[in-house]
C-alpha cells in the first residue's frame, strides 16, 4: 500500500500535510514558566478526552486515506498517558508504516524508553533549557533535573535516535547559557535546537521584547564556536541547521517568530479531546469526536479532516498587530 496523494490534506496556498503532531493528554508533572501558571491549570475531564481506541482509529484515517507519513505525539506530558506504548505499537503496526515520534520532558522516560523502542518508536524529542539544577528548579518549579539526564540517557541506550533537545532562553534566567548547553549536548552525542519562546503560555504575558531572538542565539554561540550553515536544503523542517566547528556535529535555530516557517508548513495537530487544529496559532477548531461518537463513517470523517485544513491562514500572523494569542495554552495545544 503506497502513500495517499489524491485526497490529501491540502490547504488553499497548495501546502499539504503530512505531518501529525497528536495530543494525547493535556496534563504535565512540570510547571515550566513560560507554559503555565505554577498552581496548574484545570485539567481536561476524562470523558472529554479520546480513548486509545479514538486516538488510533484517527491516526489510522489519517495514514490510510490522507497522507499521513508522520506522527509525532506531545502533551503536555505524554508520557503521563497510561495507553502511550500501546499507541505506538498500533500506529507503528499501520501501512503504510508511519516515522514515529515522541515530543517529552523525560520525566520516566527513563522507565519507558526500551519499552517504547520495543513498540516501534523511532526518536525522541526531549524539552530542557538549562543543565544547571537550580535554574532547572526556577524554570521547571521542579527538582528534577537528575531525571531528565537519566531519561536521555535511556533513550539513547534504547536506539531511540537521533535524540534531539529543544531548548528555550529565557531573559534574566538562562539567555546566556546557549554555548553551556551546546557543549554539553557535543559531549553526549545529542542533536540541539534552540526555540524562540512563542506566545502560547496560559498567563498570556509573553511579549516580544522579553524573547530571546534567534539572532541573539547565534550570536552567544558564535562567540565560543564556528557556525556555517549546513547545505541540507531545509525544506518544510522548522530549525535552519548550522555546523559546529566544521561537522559533522550540527545545532538548530527554530525562528518561530523572528524567520516564520510558514510557507511550507506541512504539519497538521490533533488535540486530546479530538479537535483539528491546522495551525499552533489558529483560533478556530473542528470538532472530529463528535463525528467520532456520532458513528460517522471513515470517509465522512476523513472529509470532516480536509474540509478543516480550508480555513488554514497564509501565516501565524504574530507580528500582526491584531494578532490575538490562542485560548488554549501550549500544554493543551500539543507542540
């Protein structure tokens, strides 16, 4: 069974989607300060959420009859989904076969990581900013760190490679720690991308002037290493790749805000309790577990899924100044 073209996920600019990011719970065992406030937030209740057999059936539609060579599973903290490695197997077991990955703190992950690579997880994408404990407690609001550490070291051990970090600078905290962290991600063979902090925290006081530029990133690493770009076209991925000291080790500048990606964005989101996102800044979303648990067809929710991805915008339009933030927050959007 080939990949599905014709009645793929294609918005009005000729963009096409192929790339899942699935939502599996809104919860978080961390508090990190730029996503949520440090009490938490109302979780979303059970009955609203998919179950196993809803998140599968979607993905399976999803691969089967749009297009779908992607999936990529985030929370907040999927790893707290009880179902996790069950999901994967199934999604892993589907044709044709899709790449298969997992956005984490790393919390348990040190637990998880054979059991997940035995269920066909291909890689990992682990969240840390700082691997300096008491600024990991300040941004995190959580001791931590030490777990991080072993759940990367885990997922290496388990093949689950390459074994990517992405990390934020906050002003005041850790902006200057970019070449610190790039060391030590060398040293250990993990692959680094910095992230510009993006206007999706709970509290909504993100503001532009606070964040760290892309520009500036580079500029603390060049200090202390030899960055040149690498040749690899970049194509739809969101981080411009830069060599460290001549390769082949490479670190990543993901420009969400300052060098928007937009025009060839290829991802689609599915949240926890069932709604198309088609974008991570969109203010709208279509409801697919209503149809779910209305007893729609396959092909009526595959239509429901193309008809979504009509009203995608050009762009995220943050440097709009009628921007408006998302409702939901990070935590309930899925990265």
């Amino acid at each position: 069974m080939g990949w599905v073209t014709s009645g793929a996920l294609v918005d009005t600019f000729g963009r096409t989607a192929t790339d899942l990011r699935v939502s599996l719970t809104d919860r978080c065992n961390l508090r990190c300060s730029y996503c949520m406030p440090p009490e938490g937030l109302d979780w979303m209740p059970d009955e609203q959420t998919l179950t196993d057999d809803e998140v599968v059936r979607l993905i399976r539609i999803g691969v089967e009859q749009l297009g779908i060579r992607e999936v990529r599973f985030t929370g907040g903290e999927p790893l707290v989904r009880r179902g996790l490695v069950d999901i994967v197997r199934r999604t892993a077991a589907l044709e044709p076969r899709p790449e298969t990955s997992l956005t984490t703190n790393a919390l348990g992950l040190s637990r998880t990581a054979q059991a997940l690579a035995e269920a066909g997880l291909d890689r990992v994408n682990v969240s840390l900013d700082t691997i300096r404990r008491e600024d990991f407690l300040e941004i995190t609001r959580r001791d931590r760190l030490a777990d991080v550490v072993a759940g990367l070291e885990a997922a290496k051990a388990a093949g689950l490679g390459p074994v990517k970090i992405n990390a934020v600078l906050l002003r005041g905290i850790n902006d200057d720690q970019a070449p610190e962290l790039l060391r030590w991600c060398l040293q250990r063979g993990y692959e680094l991308r910095f992230i510009e902090q993006m206007p999706l925290d709970a509290q909504h006081q993100w503001s532009r002037d606070k964040m760290v530029t892309a520009d500036e990133i580079l500029t603390s690493l060049e200090r202390e290493f030899v960055l040149e770009p690498a040749e690899e076209p970049r194509g739809s991925a969101p981080a411009e790749k830069f060599l460290v000291d001549g390769g082949p080790a490479t670190v990543g500048v993901i420009a969400s805000v300052t060098r928007p990606f937009c025009g060839d964005c290829d991802r689609v989101r599915l949240t926890a309790d069932g709604q198309v996102r088609n974008c991570l800044f969109a203010r709208e979303e279509s409801d697919l577990r209503k149809a779910l648990r209305g007893g729609a067809s396959d092909e009526e929710i595959a239509d429901r899924w193309r008809a979504a991805m009509i009203t995608k915008r050009p762009g995220h339009g943050i440097d709009d100044v009628t921007f408006l933030q998302p409702t939901r927050p990070m935590s309930a959007i899925g990265g």
